[in-house]
C-alpha cells in the first residue's frame, strides 16, 4: 500500500527552478540552480571527482582489485541479465527502472520518486519531476535526450515533507548528488542509476533523428543496442534498424556532444545503489546490484523479474585500439571512420555475430570512454586532467599506449587492467 501523503497527491509536478549559474563543463545537474550554487566547488565530476572516497561512502569499500570487473563497472554484488516477465507498454527496454520506483511506492517504502518526464511540447526533451503516486511513473518510461537539471528538486522535495525519496540519475547527476548527501537531510534516499555517456541537446538530437528519417517528427523510440544497430519506432507501428557503422555521423557537427559528455568517466554510474542498462544484457537488461540497498531494489521485484547469469564472447582489443586512433585523428571532433563505405555492410553484418558481446562489449564501452577522456582532456584542457581522471581509468588505457605524464599522474596508480 502506498503511503497516506502518495494518495493524497496529484500527479507529476514540477517546482519553479532557479535559472543556471555560468559554469564551465557543465551538463546542469541542477545543483548550480539550488539555494547555494557554489555547491558545485565540491559536488561536480567535472572538478575534483573523489570517486575513492565515495565509493567508500556509498558501498562501504572502494574496488577491489581482485575482481577484475570492478575495474571497469565499479562495486557491485551481482550482477544480472533481465526482464521483467510481463513488459511495460511504453518502457524503453521491459520497464524495470520504473517498476523500481513503482515499488518503492506502493510499499510505503519511499515519500516522492525524482526523475523525469516528456516535456508535453516535445516528447525528446527531458522535465524533472516528483512523481508521488506509483500510477504516475507510467508518464515517465522511455527514454529522454538532452539537459535536466534533477538536482534542483531535492530543495522543494524536502521543503514539501519528503523525507524518504528515491532518484532516478544518470551518473553526473548521481555524483552530485553523494557528494551532498549527508548534508541534504533526507532520513532514507534510494538511487537507481542509468548509464549515460554521451548526451546533448534536445534540439541537437532532433537534428540527429532528421538524418536517421525523412518523417523525424513520427520517431517514437530511439535505442542503441548491444548488437550494433540502432532500433527506431515510429508512431504509425514500424521500425527501422540502422547498423552502428552506418549512421550519419560524419554529417554531425563536431561538437554535437559536449566536452562534459566526452570526458566523463562513469559511463556505468557506479555510485547507484543498483544501475540498470543494457551493454552486457544483448537484449536484455544488464542490473548491477551494488550494495544491500541495491539488493533491496531487486527484491522489490520478487517474481515479477526474470534473471539470468552474464554471457561474454568476443574480444575487444582491436575494436578499443581502432577506436583510439579514430579518436585521435579526430582532433576534438568525433571519431572519424577510416573504413570504405563498401565495407560497411559487410563489417555491420559481423560485428554482431563476432565483435564483442556481453560483458565483452560493455568493457569495450568503458576503455572507449576511458580513451576519449584522456585524449580529449588532453587537447582541450590539459591543465584539468590530473584533476579530473581518477586513478582507476589509467590502467585501462595502458594497453592502448596511453600512460600519464608527469604533470598529469594522481597520487596513486593500482595496476594495469587484465584482458
């Protein structure tokens, strides 16, 4: 049963939000938009991240280095290929992050669930809101492309009563958000994380969707799946699929994703309690649980979920080397493609059946990310670097010839992750 306050509410509702203070690299988490916006000194990724302190914060202890994944996806406990045995009409993949949140409601458990919704103008733009009532995370499934500043509402959620909540976050916003934790004042916060890496504009993706169709505006469903295509859904019931290596990105504006988005470096949202996603799920969903609150979250389901163990098959070293060069011959813009575009169907229609896969192919994602930080901080902001790269992302470089100057080494290096 849901609480008393939950059945009282209305619907989705989103305060009156500080306009933005002037930050660079910046994706508007929303804190600069909160009663003190030089929270940003100590809250931001993209200054001073201490990943090693939170982790520690968060999950009680930082990787471990004796289980190579942690490498790559941060702390965990489990982790899992699922779907919910019933799929939710709407959801991007079966629904699973919103029936998270819907459980946490019905069971009294959580006051108010932030998260996002549609803008009612235009169904791509992302509006953060405070969902009280279970029946209304059903507005909120699918997915959002562009800048949302979720953080603002912890301000008015707790001004309004809310003492237990529930966040919904992509990593930049779920960094933010454990660096300020302790001093929010909310007896009990819930985070289910997303993985996130490269995002823009709302108005830069409607570009984006304008060269994947003559008819943009009838594109219900964009998703990126784990075996090299992009799936489109469109309002009249079909779909279209478009392999990886054939999209138009070459007719993409260089700096259609931001420096913030190219230098980031939680693709997997480590500091989530649990991180629901789809790299290593091929055509599931991939959930890392990653302390007893994230387990918390997964009973929630009961058997309402299926689960099963993580496949892994290819290797992912010449696909990250290629991708390495790719970026740096790019010169701050993005990956140029060196392969012929007589070549193209042929390697769309393999690299599904041999490329990587799993939790092969989201390794791959990690050390790709790994490699664009570097590079790309390199170029635009060297003087960051030492800041802004944890410790932990060196040794995945290292295979790929990349290593840390003088200049730009941490304080401390653990060792050079394993194939």
């Amino acid at each position: 049963m849901a609480t008393a306050a939950a059945d009282a509410a209305g619907p989705p509702a989103t305060p009156e939000l500080n306009p933005p203070a002037p930050r660079g690299l910046c994706t508007d988490c929303g804190v600069s938009r909160m009663a003190d916006p030089k929270k940003c000194g100590t809250a931001c990724q993209f200054i001073k991240p201490d990943y090693s302190a939170l982790e520690r914060q968060v999950h009680g202890r930082m990787r471990d280095e004796a289980r190579p994944d942690e490498r790559f996806f941060g702390p965990f406990r489990s982790m899992h290929r699922a779907a919910l045995k019933e799929p939710r009409e709407g959801a991007q993949w079966t629904g699973i992050t919103t029936r998270l949140a819907e459980r946490l409601l019905e069971a009294g458990l959580i006051d108010a669930v932030l998260t996002m919704a549609p803008d009612p103008n235009d169904r791509w733009k992302p509006v953060p809101v405070i969902v009280t009532r279970a029946q209304d995370m059903a507005q909120c499934r699918g997915m959002r492309m562009g800048y949302a500043p979720l953080l603002a509402l912890l301000e008015p959620a707790r001004a309004a009563g809310h003492r237990r909540i529930a966040l919904i976050g992509i990593p930049c916003q779920v960094y933010a958000l454990r660096a300020l934790e302790r001093e929010l004042g909310f007896e009990r916060i819930y985070v289910i994380g997303t993985p996130c890496s490269d995002n823009t504009t709302t108005q830069r993706f409607h570009e984006f969707l304008a060269l994947l169709s003559d008819a943009p505006d009838t594109i219900s469903y964009l998703e990126f799946r784990a075996d090299y295509h992009v799936e489109l859904r469109f309002d009249d019931g079909r779909v279209k699929t478009i392999p990886f290596l054939r999209l138009p990105l070459s007719k993409l504006p260089g700096d259609f994703f931001p420096l913030t988005c190219r230098t980031c470096v939680d693709y997997s949202n480590t500091l989530a309690d649990i991180t629901v996603g789809y790299m290593a799920g091929e055509g599931r969903q991939w959930l890392i649980v990653r302390n007893a609150r994230g387990q918390e979250l997964l009973d929630l389901l009961g058997e309402e979920v299926t689960l099963e163990a993580l496949g892994s098959a290819g290797k992912r070293h010449a696909s990250v080397k290629g991708f390495a060069g790719n970026v740096a011959r790019a010169a701050g813009g993005l990956p140029l493609r060196a392969m012929p575009d007589w070549l193209r169907p042929l390697m769309g229609w393999l690299m599904p059946k041999i490329g990587p896969r799993g939790l092969e192919f989201a390794r791959t994602r990690i050390e790709m990310k790994a490699i664009e930080t570097v590079l790309h901080l390199r170029r635009a902001q060297p003087r960051k670097l030492r800041a802004m790269v944890p410790a932990h992302i060196w040794p995945l470089v290292a295979p790929y010839g990349l290593s840390p100057a003088e200049d730009e080494t941490p304080r401390r290096l653990p060792p050079a992750a394993p194939d």
